[in-house]
C-alpha cells in the first residue's frame, strides 16, 4: 500500500522551505476537515455534496505522491455518483493514512 510524502511539495518548491511550510500548515489545517465532510455527507447520504468533497480532496491526494490513491479517489467518486460506495471505505482508510501521516509533522 502507498505511504504519503512530501516529495512532490519538495519538488515544486525548488528548496524553498518557508514554501514548504506554508503548504504544510495548510494541507495539516484543511485536510482534516475535508475528511470529516467527506465521512458526514456519506453518512448523511448526500452524494452530490460527498461526490464534490471526494472531488476536491484528490489533488490533496496526488501532492502525497500516491498516483494509485488518486485514481481509487476518482473511482470512488464516479461510484458515489451513481449512489454506491463499494471503494469508500478503501479510500476512508487512505485519507485517515493521510491524516495520521500529517499529524506527525
């Protein structure tokens, strides 16, 4: 299974550490409250909402370097369009990856 890491952040900053930070601080302030939207719209059942919400986490997905995560993300989405949700409990254990991951830095 993939594991989150700031490659790509590394990458785009061109050693720019004050960048990196500040990308830090804010994927560290947003993401968590991205996935507990994510989690409320499905148990809420409002797939058009958790469809936008899948929608806009996936390049939060992509800067972690996990190009498979990215491409379950976008499966989930199509999925919870069509009202089912066979992957989301797989892409719900990735986010929480994510946010464990980011909690440590």
């Amino acid at each position: 299974m993939e594991k989150p890491n700031l490659n790509y952040i590394q990458q785009i900053s061109g050693g720019d550490k004050d960048f990196e930070t500040s990308m830090l601080t804010i994927l560290k302030d947003e993401f968590p409250k991205e996935l507990s939207s994510i989690k409320k719209n499905f148990e809420e059942k409002d797939y058009k909402q958790l469809s936008f919400n899948i929608h806009k986490i996936k390049h939060k997905i992509s800067m972690f370097g996990m190009e498979k995560s990215f491409d379950l993300a976008s499966k989930v989405e199509l999925e919870i369009k069509n009202k089912h949700s066979e992957q989301y409990a797989n892409l719900i254990t990735i986010l929480e990856r994510i946010n464990v991951y980011l909690n440590d830095k």
